[in-house]
C-alpha cells in the first residue's frame, strides 16, 4: 500500500505539472476556448480522484522495537518517561492520542527512533497502561501508523508501616540522590557468589531515626570542639540521645553544679541495699547537673547540649531522670519526678519529640532500683518492679504531655521494656519486669524502650561471632518484644533500641574495623527487622586498653588525637552517604559469608551494601530485577589494616588511609569514589571483614 501510494503522488504530480505548462501556453496563445475546455478537464479530474481514490496515508511499516520499562516491568512510582524505540525515524502527529490509563501526557518527544513519554505522579502499587493511539505517529514517508502500540506497567508497592515503626515515619521524605565525583576504574572479574537486588520489593520506607547515636554529659562541652562537630554534622546521625545511660537517672537537668534538690539525699543505694554516700556535702560523686559544670570543661550543660543539636541538624531523644521518683525523700517523690520532667518539656520547646521515662530501670546496676526505706516518705517498695514503674510512667507522662500541649508541641514517650528472654541468674525485678510492667502501663506508652550489647557478655570474642551476632541478635529481639506486648495483653507499638554496641573485649574489638563491619549490619538489620529507632553506644568513653565504646577517641588513646574517628565511623558514614531512602529485597548465593543490604531511591536509582563476614576476600557479581539500570555505577571499598590480627585499628576508603596508630582518612568526606560501566557489569572484591558501599544510575 505504501508503495502505491508513492506511485500515485508521483504520476498526479507529474501530470499536474503538464497541465499548468498547457495552460501557460494557451493563456499566451490568448485562445480563451481552449483554456476554458483545460479547466473543465481539470475540474472532473480532481472529482474523479476525490471520489474513486481516496487519500489513505496510514501504513503498517512503523515497527515498535522496543520499550523502556520493559512490557509488564515493575518500576519506582518515581519513574519520570517512558520510552518506544520504533525500527526508522518517527515524529508526533497528535499528542492527545498518547494516553495513560485513558489521560493524555503531559508532553511527548521524538529524537531519531526514539519517542519519549513525559510521566507525572505514578502511584505505589498501581497498574498503568500508556497507549499510543492510531494515527499518534507517522514516519518519514508522511505514513501514520495504522496500528496502536501499548506498554503495561506497575509500580512497586510500598508496604504498610509497620506497627513497629510507627509514626518515627512520620517525617520521612524522599532522598535525593547525588552521583558522587569519581575515577575510572575497571570491575573485578571471575565472581564467586552473586547478590540479586529487587527494587520491586519494597522491605520499608527507612525512618532516618535509625542512624541515631549517644552523647553523654561528661563528653567535654562539645559545641566547642569544632572537630568533633564537623565529624558529627558529616556523620549526619538526626538523632542524639541524652543526657548518659545509667547516668541519666541521677542527674538534674536545670541545677547548677553541686546544688541538687533539697530532696535529693546524701546517699544512695547500690545494687546489693547497701547505703553508697556521696565524697562531699555538694554531692557531686553521686549527680551530675545541666544549668552549670565544675568549670572544667568536663562536661557539658543542656544547653550545650542543645547548641549541639543545633550545629549538626540532629533531633533530641532525651532520658529523664525515673530514679528521681524512687529515692526523691519529699512527700510525694513520683509527682517532684515528675515535675521535673514536665519542666524539661517546657524548657524544650519542642526540640525534642522523643522521651524516655528512666534507664534500663529493671536492672540492679541502676540508681533507684533499690532505695533506702527509712528515708521514702510515700511507702514505696525496697526494690522496684515493673508494676511500679509503670504506675509512675503513667503520672510522669501525664504531666509531661500536658507541658508539651502548653508549648504547642507534641511530643512521644517511652517506657522502658526487657528485651530478651530474662537467665536463671536475673533478679525477680527483670524476670517479672514485662509482665508486670505492659498490663499496668496500658496505652500510656507511646513506644518501648529496648537496649541490646548483642555479642556475650564479658567474652573475648572472635569476629566471626561479633559478625553473626548482629546478623541474628536484632531479629530475636525484635520478636521478643512484640511477643510479650501481645502475651502481658499489650497492643503492639514502635520499638527502639536506643543502646546497642557490643560486650566484646580484651582485643580491641570495640575499636576495630571489625566493629564497623558490625555496625553496617546492626543498622541494616534494624531497617529490616523494623525498629522505629536506634542509637549506638556512644560517641566519647575512655581508651581502657581498647575496650572503648566510644566513636571518637577521647584523647587518651597512644599516638591518637582526640576526637579522630574510629573505624566505625567511617563505615556508618558511607553507609548513610550510599544508601537511598527504601529498604528493597537483596538475596545471596553462592557464599554464606557475604551479607548484602539494597536500597532504592524515590527517583530510581539503587544503593547496596556488600559485607564480607569471613577473614579472606570474596568476588561478587551484583544483579538486578525490576531496575531500568542506567550506564554508571559507583563504590567505596572499605577494609582494614594489616595491625591486631582480625582486629585492625585502621580502615582504608579505596586505598587512602591513614599514618597514625589508628583511624581513617582525614579526607573521607572528600574523596572520590571509584567507578565503571554497567554494561560490564557489576563485580567488586570485598576484602576480609570488610565492605564495599554501591551507587548505580538508573536511566
């Protein structure tokens, strides 16, 4: 037919041509009767052709090639167009009949072969058809097509929040994605195990509260260190808790220096009922205060506190003081607690959203599990029990929320939970603590409270336990405590596991490269497991020999600056730098030591983390479903030293580290990643107890 009608345009053409060369001549020739005869002949030839042959410029040689997505792909809601490669060149005749699900696009592009379909606001978890009607496109020969094209699609559907979750999603917001600067490189080769990423199944939406850290009050003052709060801003945690752990249940948040309340005594109990008293008649060796510091510089006041917050765009999780309640010697100790509280709230002015009612208030180590009866004025018990404090929660977060509504703030409270299966050897308080504690509490909690050292206790551990600890310990927890809201007639809420570090010690485990491996992990395994919350133990302890939690060193640590990052640091760093904002399905084969972790971001792209929990390098091939996978991709490859044995003091960000004794790059916030094309593949090496953070383009 196409060709047909190439023929018949040629000939009406030619002989339109001769026609108009008779009339010249004729109308030269002034012979009127002739001219009059050519136009009748003219005039009944165009009716013929109008009436016997008519215009038919639709054709059946457009040929659709290709489509981007793919027929039937499952895609990000984020995805922007579509494309159709058609087999020779082709333009738009009428956009109006380029529809999705019955509405026309927004605007539509020819280049080449290529049409471009401009798409808006694609829902989670929808069906979508883009037709390009008949009559929609022609090609270079002026043909239309003359059949219609179609592209079925869906987008991935995000799951419901998990209870677990709750509103700490609140505030979640699309990340964006920054392709960061890089060298060329080249993709290993010869893979050992392969890791297959699904960016159609979405795990959950990642609460940026998972990132959060500790600060403690005896950390200096902190806001003006001006290298711990660059490292601090670049870590980027959105979450600090304060004011210490155990700590926080001694300590008076508005008192200056050696002035605590007139009710406060002069002596505490220890964990065995025995009277421990205070080393001056200020007390100072049993509290610690937030209006002013001894003037040393020691410690920081919450002020300094909040200046902190301040400087690193993080929000506050605050620990008030329960302990208060219990060995308080007024009248009604519960109710001074919690004023105390309700006028941190006030103070506040909603800078801080979470709140914590005590500390790890089950366990016999802490102020206020024991009290001195004779000096308790309210008739309360020698030691506590979870019945009790929920009773207490109960006033305190009734005047607490009343203070926050004062402000115009809302603000989230919680009560402290056991997070595992109480041992033989636990006391009755944290055996009976969850079944006492849920039933009472009722609805006043908005969220519970776990804390979990995760590798054994006290034991001199090996990586390969480090490393499957927090493989398993976050999931167990998890379970645990969702089982125990439902078994004590609870209603399941949002978790947190505002402390988590590790028990290993005596061969610097704390401060190893291993211990970002491990953190990497815990992190990733909160996300999954679903907790709303979670805050590593801490940013600033004491060297003793390696046996450190701390992030920073606090300078006693030989031939290391204080405030230099430990390993991981860097590991959570480039954990948060390279991941998107959508935890998706990663699954491993070939290995059993190879752990991965696969991130999509709102606007389409991928970020994976690849772990090595054995003590040699592994090769693994990276592989998508679901992903229109655009021509880059990106990575910083993390691995340890050749100090301590498995437990490296250093880490190095692709080949750069450091000179001193321990730590990193000074430079890590600045370096270039390395890169290659994707149409080679994606392969990396992953060094023993090690990792490799990834960034990949989509189209």
């Amino acid at each position: 037919m196409a060709e047909q009608l190439k023929n018949k345009e040629a000939v009406s053409f030619k002989s339109a041509s001769f026609v108009l060369f008779l009339y010249l001549i004729l109308a030269v020739m002034k012979n009127r009767r002739l001219i009059h005869l050519l136009l009748i002949f003219l005039m009944s030839g165009c009716l013929a052709c109008s009436k016997n042959e008519p215009a038919d410029n639709t054709g059946n040689d457009i040929t659709l090639v290709s489509t981007n997505p793919a027929e039937n792909a499952i895609v990000a809601a984020s995805m922007e167009s579509a494309s159709f490669v058609f087999d020779q060149g082709i333009y738009i005749v009428d956009t109006a009949k380029i529809t999705l699900n019955g509405t026309a696009v927004p605007s539509a592009s020819t280049s080449g072969t290529t049409l471009t379909v401009k798409l808006t606001s694609l829902k989670d978890g929808a069906n979508y058809t883009l037709l390009i009607d008949k009559g929609a496109i022609r090609n270079s020969s002026n043909n239309l097509n003359k059949d219609a094209f179609t592209l079925n699609f869906s987008t991935a559907e995000v799951p419901v929040v998990e209870s677990t979750m709750g509103f700490f999603l609140n505030d979640w917001q699309a990340k964006p994605y920054m392709a960061p600067q890089y060298d060329e490189d080249v993709a290993a080769t010869n893979p050992t195990a392969t890791v297959t990423v699904d960016a159609a199944n979405v795990i959950t939406k990642i609460p940026l509260t998972i990132f959060g850290q500790n600060a403690n009050n005896w950390m200096t003052e902190m806001y003006n260190q001006p290298d711990f709060i660059t490292q601090l801003a670049n870590l980027n945690p959105h979450v600090l808790r304060w004011p210490a752990g155990s700590g926080s249940d001694a300590y008076f948040w508005n008192c200056n220096y050696g002035q605590p309340p007139a009710d406060a005594p002069t002596r505490l109990m220890n964990t065995d009922g025995v009277s421990y008293t205070t080393d001056n008649a200020q007390r100072t060796g049993l509290y610690t205060y937030g209006k002013s510091t001894d003037g040393y510089g020691w410690s920081a006041t919450t002020d300094d506190y909040y200046a902190v917050l301040q400087k690193t765009n993080s929000a506050g999780l605050i620990t008030v003081n329960y302990g208060y309640a219990r060995y308080g010697t007024s009248d009604n100790p519960v109710a001074a607690a919690a004023h105390l509280a309700a006028d941190w709230v006030r103070y506040d002015r909603g800078r801080t959203k979470y709140w914590e009612i005590g500390n790890e208030c089950y366990g016999n180590w802490e102020w206020g599990y024991c009290i001195d009866q004779s000096a308790n004025k309210d008739g309360q018990p020698k030691f506590v029990t979870g019945q009790l404090y929920a009773q207490h929660f109960k006033v305190f977060a009734d005047s607490m929320k009343k203070a926050a509504a004062e402000t115009g703030n809302t603000i989230y409270i919680g009560a402290v939970m056991h997070e595992s299966d109480p041992q033989s050897w636990d006391t009755n308080t944290t055996k009976t603590w969850n079944s006492g504690m849920i039933p009472e509490a009722g609805n006043a909690p908005d969220f519970y409270i776990g804390h979990n050292y995760i590798t054994p206790y006290g034991e001199n551990s090996s990586a390969p336990v480090i490393l499957n600890a927090a493989l398993t310990v976050p999931q167990q927890m998890i379970t645990y405590m969702t089982s125990q809201m439902t078994t004590n007639g609870g209603s399941i809420k949002p978790v947190i596991l505002s402390e988590w570090n590790m028990w290993a010690q005596d061969s610097k485990q704390m401060v190893s490269n291993v211990s970002g491996t491990f953190a990497v992990i815990v992190q990733c395994e909160a996300m999954k497991n679903k907790f709303g919350l979670t805050a590593r133990w801490d940013l600033y302890n004491g060297w003793a020999n390696g046996n450190d939690h701390g992030l920073f060193s606090a300078g006693d640590e030989p031939g290391v600056s204080k405030w230099s990052p430990r390993p991981s640091f860097y590991y959570m760093y480039y954990l948060q730098k390279c991941f998107g904002d959508r935890l998706v399905d990663a699954s491993v084969s070939g290995s059993s030591t190879v752990v991965a972790y696969a991130s999509s971001y709102t606007s389409g792209q991928s970020g994976v983390a690849l772990l090595n929990i054995a003590g040699n390098p592994q090769t693994v091939q990276v592989q998508f479903n679901n992903f229109n996978m655009g021509d880059r991709f990106y990575w910083y490859t993390l691995s340890g030293g050749n100090d301590n044995g498995s437990f490296s003091r250093k880490v190095s960000v692709n080949g750069s580290s450091t000179t001193a004794v321990a730590g990193g790059p000074s430079d890590y916030a600045t370096l270039k990643a390395k890169s290659a094309l994707t149409s080679n593949g994606i392969t990396l090496t992953i060094p023993a107890w090690s990792a490799v953070f990834v960034m990949v383009d989509s189209k």
